[in-house]
C-alpha cells in the first residue's frame, strides 16, 4: 500500500531533497508535498526543482494547524516527517497523526535538545561542553520539543580540535546516510 509522505521544513531543506531522492524510484513510498513556515525557506527552492508541490503557512496558522490539517487531508498524507522544521507542531496534527510524525535532532538527545536549541547553536554547545562524541537522535514527535520516544541514535567522535563547523559536516553526514534508511524502517513497521 502506497504511503503519502509530506515533509516539514523551516530553513534549507537538504534533509528534505536527500529523503526525496531516496525514494524517487520506491513506488511504495510518495511524497507529494513539503510545508513550510517562512516564505523565504531554501527548501521551497528545492521543492520547486524537485517537482514537489510545497505550501507556506505562517506562524499564526500553527497555533491551531487547521489549515495544516485541511492541506494534509487534500494530499491523502499518511506520514510526517520533521526535517529542520523550528516550531512546535499542533495538537490537532498530533491527534490525527499520532505516531505518524517524526524529527530528527543534530545531537544525543535528551543532550543538547530543547526549545532554542537548533542548527548550529547545538554544535556549538556541544564542542563548549566538551564532549567527546556526538550524533544524531530520530525520535516520534509529542507535544514538547525533542521529547518523543526515540526511534534511533547514530554517533560520531568529536575531537578537542573539532570546531562547531566540523562537527556540523560530521553530523551532516549521518543524517543523509541514515534519515531516510531510519523512515523506511519505520514504513515498514521495522523499526
Ligand atoms: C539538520 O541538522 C537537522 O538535524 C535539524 O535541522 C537541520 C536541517 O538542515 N533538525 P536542512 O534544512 O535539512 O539542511
């Protein structure tokens, strides 16, 4: 059974090409629309060059996410997938999709998570704390930030001379690798 995916995004959106790409050839898995929040958002960029149709909606339509939920029911969505996406996701996505929408955090959460704490800002706590290893945590999403329970975690090392900007490209990395291997596994109730 075909399952329709959307994908959130707030700023670049390379996660979001990266997942699409993977699965341009699996039939089994759609994913006919990206959402975000702000106009200016590179990944409608790449929406627009992957052929994917993609919406913004505002800060204040996420307060109650009707409008969310009308545009996912347009899309016979089944899935949710956070990919750099910055605000909390509404309760009434929450109901209707429960279980069916998960993010992925640059960090070992419940490290390094939280409110505030995206992008580089993370990295930089990180290398600040001193921490020898870091990585990436996909996890199901409730209604706080980073809290929900955890599907996976992949490591990295990091080392003393590491700065933020390379442990980014570290981080990086896994999260191409492993993001869309990590959702096909959820798909298929493997995970
Ligand atoms: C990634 O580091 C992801 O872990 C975090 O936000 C970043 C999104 O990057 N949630 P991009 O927009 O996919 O390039």
């Amino acid at each position: 059974m075909t399952k329709n995916i959307a994908i959130f995004a707030s700023g670049s959106g390379s996660n979001a090409e990266n997942i699409i790409r993977y699965f341009q050839f699996d039939n089994s898995v759609q994913i006919p629309l990206i959402i975000a929040n702000k106009q200016n958002a590179y990944v409608l960029e790449r929406a627009k060059q992957l052929g994917v149709d993609s919406f913004v909606f505002p800060k204040a339509d996420w307060d109650t996410g009707e409008k969310i939920l009308e545009k996912l029911r347009e899309y016979q969505i089944d899935f949710i997938i956070l990919a750099g996406f910055l605000l909390k996701v509404p309760a009434a996505l929450l109901q209707v999709y429960s279980d069916k929408i998960i993010n992925i955090h640059p960090a070992l959460l419940p490290k390094f998570g939280g409110k505030g704490m995206y992008g580089d800002k993370v990295h930089q706590a990180v290398v600040d704390a001193g921490e020898k290893e870091t990585g990436i945590t996909i996890h199901y999403v409730n209604e706080n930030y980073d809290e929900g329970e955890i599907i996976a975690q992949i490591r990295c090392e990091v080392l003393p001379s590491d700065s933020p900007a390379q442990v980014a490209d570290k981080v990086h990395a896994l999260e191409y690798e492993h993001f869309p291997k990590v959702i096909e596994k959820v798909l298929n109730g493997k995970a």
